[in-house]
C-alpha cells in the first residue's frame, strides 16, 4: 500500500485540530476526497500520541461502519506505519481499536431504531469523537453524540467533534452548512471543503462520474448542494425523504432479492421487505473478495431462517454466475424464485390497487424500477429508517437515466450505470428483485384508496413529467 501523503486540503484537517478555538471541525465535499480516510488519520494520530484517549466513531448502522469506515481506519493505520498486534489491536463485537498506551477507538451505532432518545450514547464519557456521514443522522441522535465530548482529556488531547457530511437537505444543511455560507457560523466550528482538486482518484476516474446526470454532478463533483434539478431521474430526492418510516409491521409477508457476484468489485447484496417496506440490506459477498456459489446459498439459507423469510419468497439473479445459486438452492432442497432483468415485463406485477399501466417497458428491469419510483412517489413504497445503506441505495436509484419512444419506458442498462457510477448498483438491484416476489398479487392488497389514490386515477400523474 503507498505510504500517506496528505495533500494541501487534508493537511488543514491536522492544522484545525491544533487549534484550540475549534472544537467541531466539519468535513465536506466532492465523492473521492478521502474525507473519512482524512478523518480516520487525525483519530488514529491522537489517540496514538495521548494516552487514555476515549475516541467513538459512529455512524447510524453497525452493518455500514464494518463496510465503510472501519476499513477506512485500517488501510489508513497501514499506511501510517501502524502494526496491527504491535502498535495498536482490532478487535469485533465489539468493534473497537484499542492501543497499548490505553487509548481506544470503539465503532458505535447511532440508529434512533434501536437506541430511542439516543439512551445508550448518554452513557458514554469521551475526549473526542468523530460521526461520519452525519447528514444520515436524527438531529437528536448527532446532538446527543456530540455532547459526550471533553470527558476524558486530562492527556492534553484536544476535545473535538469530528463531522463528515454531504449536505443534501434536513437538518445538516440548515444548521451547518447554510449558516456556513452565510457566515453566521461559530467561530469554533471550522468548515474545510473538499473540491474536486483535492480528489485523491484519478482523472479517469473523475472524467467516468462526470457522465452522471447533472443534478448528481452538481451535487457531489461540483458541491452545488442546492441545485435541485431532478427532472431526468425516475427517482425524486423528495420522494426518498417522505418514504422513511420508524415503526415496522412484524406480521407482513417478508420478501427478499439477492443480486449475485462471484469476485471481482460486484457485492453480493440481499435486500429484505416487510410488505413493501424495504427493512435491511446486507452483504454477503465485499467487493474484491472471492465467495463461491455453494457458500453464498448457505449463507442464504442460514439468513432466511434468522430474519423469517421463506426461500420461495426469495428471487435471486439468474443470469450469469446467479444460476449457480439458484442450482446450490435447489441441491439443498429449496426453490427461489429466479429474476431475469432482461426478461419480458410480467403482466401480473402491480403496486397495491392493481392500477394499470400506461406504458409498456422493454424489459423486466425497466418495469421493475418504474414501479420502485411510482410507489415511493405515490407513498406506497417506504423505507425503514434502520435500514443500512439507505443513502447509497437512493444514490444509485436516481442515477438512472431513462428514455421514453412509442410509449415504450427504456432504463438506462445496468453496464452503462457501471461505467457512469464507477461501481456496480448492487443495492438497487436486490431491491427491485425483492419487490417482484412482494408486488405479485399472492394476497389481495389494500385498495389504492387506502393509500389516498383514487383506483380511477391514472399512473403517469406526476412521475417524471409531461413525457408520460
């Protein structure tokens, strides 16, 4: 692994700790800045250097940290020259960095789901700590969390809150970074912004997310965390919003799509649905790791009896390497259902109400996803507010493009999304195969008045547009 080198933006970062009028420093800016890896190194450098330092990192689910940050924090601790067993020790459940001078780094949850009022954070006493991607927190979560700072610092070490953030909308952007670009921010928080010169990917790379729509670009390459235009997406950023809900109905059917990778950087995710409420993502197979067929089916088997979902009630990917899963299922004695997005659109797939559809589609995938964006638009679709991954999971939906010729809807295909968003839409995908078992009329569904639509109203009101 190359050796750190910090470059003039990052080395503010180190410069805004040892300032003793800050105590919350505020990372933000352009995807591939390193704002967490920038993070992790002033986290790592503190507790190594003042003993008995109590850092938390939290991030709103346990299942996200394992994937994002706490690697962040190892590959940094590598190239800081840290040796695992000799300068500092991992350790899981719980998840935590501790160091021989007795300082410890543990990875805590954040998620209003499990912690109501944010109960168990009161109960932690620490010098510093850092919440990433905080714009995904309660605002009560990230007030509680910040407030347990100071606590033990009798070393000399500085007593901060460390946020990263991109502040789309809620509360993060009314009370940090609009007040930031007013100037009405305290003094002792220090806002550095990451641009695209800060970037530490290549120009390749950077060049490849330039294709993405404009409101994507804008956003997250540009920081134009105002602009707004969503008109070229399925997928409405305010549709998203309003779909979260806190309370889950246990006794609704459960249903589960599982998008299949074998190696390579393609994750293998398992979505699952409680009615057409998505509830969990979770990963069976990291990028960059080899998980053979017959493994994955095991793992399947063993998470649908753990999280109470039957595997005819599961659809997994059938193309490609998925037909080797859906083969191990089946030499196991249980029976998917197999998804083939390049398949005919299958007419008896509906949201609740059996409303009939305008348009014809292309293809399964492109029915699939029209029907995600209509159902959250119409309120139908939600999403659970513990659910991991839920802003990379919206990230990737709105990233689809889309064409309408002859009244034929046309999604833009999964490899051209791969070559636009530099990453496969795993999430995406086993959330639309989730929702081919869940949208099947196996039961009668609440009519469409339940939902506050008239069943005589037409699908297109509204979706993207006059197109329709």
């Amino acid at each position: 692994m190359e050796p750190l080198k910090l470059k003039q933006k990052q080395a503010e970062v180190i410069d805004a700790a040892n300032d003793s009028s800050v105590d919350t420093i505020v990372l933000i800016g352009s995807v591939g800045t390193g704002k967490t890896d920038v993070a992790a190194h002033l986290v790592l450098s503190i507790c190594h250097q003042f003993p008995k330092t109590r850092w938390p990192v939290f991030r709103v689910n346990q299942s996200t940290a394992v994937e994002t940050v706490i690697p962040s924090f190892l590959d940094m601790a590598e190239r800081m020259g840290l040796i695992n067993g000799k300068d500092y020790f991992y350790t899981q459940k719980p998840y935590r960095i501790t160091f021989p001078n007795g300082s410890t780094i543990p990875f805590r949850e954040a998620d209003p789901t499990k912690d109501r009022g944010g109960k168990k954070i009161k109960g932690i006493n620490a010098s510093g700590n850092l919440l990433d991607e905080v714009d995904e927190f309660e605002y009560e979560m990230y007030l509680q969390a910040t407030s347990r700072k100071g606590r033990h610092n009798e070393y000399g070490q500085p007593s901060l809150s460390i946020l990263t953030m991109n502040p789309n909308d809620g509360w993060s952007k009314e009370h940090i970074y609009d007040p930031w670009k007013d100037g009405t921010l305290p003094a002792s928080t220090r806002v550095i912004e990451f641009d695209l010169d800060d970037s530490w990917q290549s120009q390749q790379d950077i060049d490849r997310l330039k294709t993405n729509p404009e409101w994507w670009t804008q956003r997250y390459l540009y920081n134009n965390w105002n602009y707004s235009d969503e008109s070229a997406s399925l997928f409405k950023s305010r549709h998203f919003a309003a779909s979260i809900v806190d309370e889950l109905d246990a006794g609704l059917t459960r249903s589960t799509g599982f998008d299949v990778a074998w190696k390579g950087e393609d994750r293998s995710v398992r979505a699952l649905l409680y009615g057409v409420t998505i509830v969990d993502l979770a990963v069976a197979k990291q990028k960059n790791q080899r998980v053979e067929t017959p493994e994955q089916a095991s793992w399947l088997v063993a998470d649908a009896e753990e999280n109470g979902y039957g595997i005819d009630n599961l659809a997994v990917d059938a193309v490609g390497v998925g037909a080797g899963v859906v083969g191990d299922l089946k030499a196991l004695g249980y029976f998917p259902r197999e998804f083939m997005s390049g398949a005919a659109p299958d007419p008896d797939i509906s949201l609740p109400g059996d409303i009939d559809m305008p348009l014809n589609f292309d293809k399964l995938r492109s029915q699939m996803i029209y029907l995600y964006a209509r159902g959250l638009e119409l309120g139908i679709i939600k999403h659970f507010r513990g659910c991991p991954f839920l802003n990379e999971l919206q990230k990737e939906a709105m990233v689809h493009n889309y064409d309408i010729t002859d009244k034929v809807l046309r999604v833009e295909s999964k490899e051209h999304i791969k070559k636009r968003l530099g990453y496969s839409p795993d999430l995406m995908d086993s959330v639309i195969m989730a929702l081919f078992v869940a949208l099947r009329p196996i039961q009668p569904f609440p009519s469409a008045d339940s939902f506050g639509e008239s069943s005589s109203t037409p699908i297109t009101s509204g979706l993207i547009g006059t197109s329709f």
